[in-house]
C-alpha cells in the first residue's frame, strides 16, 4: 500500500502546483486587463470629446454667421448679443479643442489670420447695418470673399478635428486587437492549465479510488479474519470456562471426602501427633477447595457475571476468624501472627465472604513467602467514615519490581520458572484484584527484596442505619451452639446421592449428631423411598435416572410441606438463585462443612 499512497500523495502535489500556477496567471492578468479597460475608456472618452467639440464648433459658427446676417435684416439687439455670446461660447470651445491635441492646435493656430478676417467682415456688417446702410452690410455677408475665407476655416478647423479623431479610433482599434490577442492567449495558456488540473484531478480521483478500494478490500479481509479470530476466541473462552467450571465440579467430590472424612475424624480421639497431622491434612484440604473456589471465581469474572452480596456484618467476626485461621498456619511456620483490631463501627454493610477471600489470599501469600519474622493485620475506620484501611505487610522474601507489574495478571506467578520454591496457579492476586474492584476499593503493594511486603488496602463498606451499642454486643459474641452428638436427634433425613463416598460422609455426619438416615441413589428412588416418616430430603442435583431438580418437584408435589436442601457442587451465585426461585428450601454446597449442613438443617427444622 506504500507506493499507491505515494502516487495519490504525488499527484496531490502536482494539484496543488497547477492551482497555484492558475492563481498566479489571474493575478498577474488582472492588472493588464484593468489596465486595457482604462486604456480604452480613455481612448473612448478622447475621441466622444472630439466628436462633441467638432459638433459644438459646427453649431456655434453657423449661429455665429446666422446671428450676423439676423442683424442686418432686422436691427434687433437681441441678435448681436446672441452673436456676442456665441462669439464668447465658441472661443472657450476652441481652446478646449486645442487642449484634447496639438495638431487640432497648430491646426486652430493656422487659421488665426483667416478667423481674424472673418470677425473683422462680420463686425463691418454689423457697423453697416447700425449706419443704415442695410444692403451693403447684407452683401458683405453673402459675397465670394466672406464665403471663400469661411470655407477655409472650416476644412482646416474640421479636418484637423476629424483627422484626430479617426487616429484616435485608429490607435483604438490597434490596442483593442492588442489586448484581445493578449487576452486570448492568456485565455488559451489558462485553459490549458484548467484542462492539464481536470485531468491530474481525474487520475487523482481515479488513483485515489483505486487505493480507497484496495483499503477497503484489505480492510474488509481484516475484519473479516478479526470476526473469524474473535468468534474462535469466544468459543475458546467459553470451552475455557467450561472446562474450568467442570474440572472445579468433578474436583469438589473427592475434596468433599477428603474434608468430610477429616472433619469426622477430629471427633475421634487422636494422639497429639495424629490431631497435628489432621490439622496440616485440614488445611491442605481447606486450601484445595479454596483453589476450587478461585477457579469457580475466575470463570465467573470471565462472563462478566460476579454478584457481590450487600449484607450487614461484623468485621470483628471476620477478624477474629482470620486470626483464628492464620495464627494456627504462623505456628506451624514459628512465625509470630499480630492482628490489630481499631474499627470503632464494626458493623458494616459489604460481602463478608468476599472480603474473607481477599484477606485469605493476600495473608496466603504472606504465610507462603515468609520463612523466619511476623506477619501483621490491622484493621482501621473511623466512626463516621464508610472506608476501610487494612494493612498486611510480613518480613518475607519480598517481591522484585519487575514483577510487581503483572501480579494482578491472570495464570502469572512472580517466578515461573521449573525450579520455583513455591507452587500455585497464580489466580489468587488476580481474583483479589477483581473482587477489589467489585468492590471499588483500592490495592497498593509495596516491596523491597529481602526486607518484605505491605499490602495497604481502601475498601467502601457503608455503615448500616442502625448502628447501637446493643447491635454491636450483639454482634460480639457469636451464638452458642450445643457442642454436643444430639443436635439432630431423632431426624429422619432422606439422602439422594448417587457417589458413594458422598453417601458415607452424609450419612456419618447426620448420624453423629444423632440423625436417621436413609439412602436414595437417584431421583426416582427417592420418590419411591418418600413416605410420611422422612422429615427432611438432601438433594444431590447431577444424578443418573432422575436428576435432583425433576425429584424434587415430584417430592414438592406430593409432600408440600417437607424441606427440600439442595447438596450440590453446583455453586455460583447463578445456580444458587435458580435452585431458590424453583422452591428449594437451602443449598449447601460441596466440599460439605459440617457446621453449614448443620446450620442449613437446624434452620428449616426448628
């Protein structure tokens, strides 16, 4: 595309070169033709005067020689002052005549003698005929000598008059045919110019069109390829997010028998060695189905579809439970673990799980990269502000500048390398970053390497309209729950679920609590097995025969008035609000807590 735009460019130039050049000629042919105009009205004007003087020159020595011949006939004054006047009038003319030329001068100047006769012959007529002597005075009028000498006058004065004015006319026309051939070769060189930029105008236009539908050709292939990319792309996201969302889902059945089985192994007496390895095996369960989470969290964003929830809670609950968690994985590390703890509204409206995981991924990372020293939190709002300020900063190995700038990308790790000391996926930071952005809230690490990191964060959570003392006692102590194996005693539960270690994990904690228990490994047998004695169904959702959704709205139907909890892996907020508007009466998702399952069953039983 380069030497098309070089010739459209080019051809441009040459444009602007001919207009200038036409431009130039105009204004250099204005002052000529101005100029010849001028020329030529004067050179007309000249000769109107001529034509006039000649004319009035005419008139005034035939009134003159009348007037004369006048008085000898009648004697009247009236005709020897109009002579007089005349006389005067015919005077002035023949020195304007004598102004316009000098041969119409030299010729008024030659016939001085013969006009000096003329007067004299006029006056004797008038002397005459004032002396009475009328014939005589007639006859001096009308003889040879008086006509002879006035003929004379008048063929020098006239011709020299009509010579002028026909050389006038002469050197008009020779200037006129002058001008017009100048004026036509103007015209021609103009038009020639005129006809050379219609033409570069009609190859520019032409060029340009040529290169315009190249462009377009070009560009139309491009968008076409962007379009054919971009659907490829939407498809590979969306096999992306698909594949993720399935590999979190198959991921939670054997997490919900890891979990299950240590949660239920804790009631087991232990030696203190056996309660040290259930709490590291814990934990490492906690953080696979935290990882679960994370992925379930990153397809979520991906869709655009991530719902914060806007619940008032108290951020010292969520103090103390992070404290809790990470002051246990501290002592496993022998690192020191402050929290600090300085709201003086600790109610406050906002999505506490979420800005649980914020916290449990940033002090992760913390616990990760920290082998020897602290890790600090602190919370920190006034009593009249909605924001936030927590603080996370450790004495770890602390984080190079070149990577702090892609910490918040997706899948990318501060050292990716085969020979890396700490493992993950490096989705924690980027979730953080978009949850803080949900949010509106700000994140801003600092680091030097070697010395450490802190984290400073700047979160909105608005204060709810009610805010009393009372509210906040209340929210200080937790309630109180029987810590004993009768919470559900005497409950008869129905457990739909087609996975065999799911089966032993419900049914071993329903029944330490004091629960019966019966089986149903599909939707179809749990509509048979349905019957007045069960009280409460868990529904798994993804079953073979029947799935969880069509048994439960033949169990809905039937038996109106039994609790239905859906217990399913299924848990994005989407899914969640789904299984709610079809009637179910809680979900509780996968990895199953027992404390949840618990809480879920007490609440829709009491």
């Amino acid at each position: 595309m380069v030497d098309p735009l070089r010739q459209v460019k080019q051809l441009r130039v040459k444009l602007l070169l001919l207009l200038v050049i036409v431009f130039i000629a105009l204004a250099a042919l204005m002052p000529f033709v101005i100029s010849s105009l001028n020329e030529r009205n004067e050179l007309n004007t000249h000769i109107q005067s001529i034509k006039k003087i000649t004319s009035d020159i005419i008139y005034y020595d035939e009134v003159l020689t009348m007037s004369a011949r006048m008085f000898t006939f009648t004697q009247e004054d009236r005709w020897s002052r109009r002579y007089i006047n005349i006389a005067n009038t015919l005077d002035q003319t023949l020195l304007e005549a004598e102004a316009l030329d000098p041969v119409i001068a030299d010729a008024i100047a030659a016939t001085a003698q013969v006009n000096t006769k003329l007067i004299e012959i006029e006056s004797k007529a008038f002397a005459l005929a004032r002396a009475g002597k009328l014939a005589q005075a007639r006859s001096s009028l009308l003889d040879e000598t008086y006509f002879a000498l006035k003929a004379q006058y008048q063929a020098t004065v006239f011709k020299a008059l009509d010579n002028t004015r026909a050389l006038s006319e002469t050197k008009m026309v020779q200037q006129n045919q002058l001008k017009t051939n100048v004026l036509i070769l103007s015209l021609l060189g103009l038009s020639v110019l005129f006809f050379a930029f219609i033409a570069y105008l009609f190859r520019h236009n032409k060029q340009a069109d040529k290169y315009i539908e190249e462009l377009l050709t070009t560009l139309n292939d491009s968008i076409a390829k962007l379009n054919t990319t971009s659907k490829d792309l939407e498809q590979a996201s969306k096999a992306k997010s698909q594949l993720l969302a399935n590999m979190s889902h198959e991921l939670r059945t054997p997490i919900n028998g890891l979990y299950g089985a240590l949660q239920l192994l804790r009631k087991e007496p232990q030696s203190n060695e056996g309660t040290s390895l259930l709490d590291t095996a814990s934990m490492c369960s906690e953080m696979l189905s935290a990882l679960v989470n994370d992925i379930l969290d990153f397809t979520q964003m991906e869709k655009g579809k991530l719902q914060l929830e806007k619940r008032e809670f108290d951020l010292r609950r969520v103090s103390k439970t992070i404290e809790h968690i990470f002051s246990h994985e501290c002592e496993q590390k022998k690192l020191r673990f402050n929290c600090t703890f300085n709201v003086e509204s600790p109610r406050r409206l906002g999505d506490e799980l979420r800005l649980k995981q914020v916290l449990v991924n940033l002090l992760s990372n913390a616990v990760k990269f920290t082998q020897q020293g602290r890790i600090s939190l602190s919370f920190t709002a006034t009593s009249d502000s909605p924001w936030l300020d927590i603080v996370i900063s450790d004495t770890g190995s602390g984080i190079k500048e070149e990577v702090l700038s892609k910490l918040f990308k997706h899948f990318e790790q501060g050292d990716a390398s085969a020979t890396r000391l700490y493992s993950g996926v490096g989705l924690g930071l980027a979730i953080v970053k978009s949850l803080l952005d949900a949010m509106r809230g700000t994140i801003n690490i600092t680091s030097q390497p070697g010395s450490g990191t802190s984290v400073e964060l700047s979160l909105p959570l608005a204060l709810p309209e009610k805010t009393t003392k009372e509210a906040d006692e209340e929210g200080e102590s937790e309630p109180q729950k029987a810590d004993d194996a009768a919470l559900l005693q005497g409950l008869s539960i129905l457990i739909v679920e087609d996975n065999a270690v799911n089966q032993i994990i419900l049914q071993k904690m329903l029944v330490s609590q004091g629960a019966k228990t019966a089986l149903a490994v599909n939707g179809q047998e749990a509509i048979d097995k349905m019957s007045a004695d069960i009280q409460l169904v868990l529904m798994d959702i993804q079953m073979p025969v029947m799935g969880g959704v069509e048994a439960f709205q033949e169990i809905r139907s039937q038996w109106p008035v039994v609790p239905v909890i859906a217990v399913t892996a299924n848990v994005f907020e989407s899914d969640i609000s789904h299984y709610a508007r079809l009637g179910f009466d809680g979900v509780v998702a996968k990895p199953i807590s027992q404390s949840a399952l618990t809480d879920t069953i007490l609440s829709n039983c009491a």
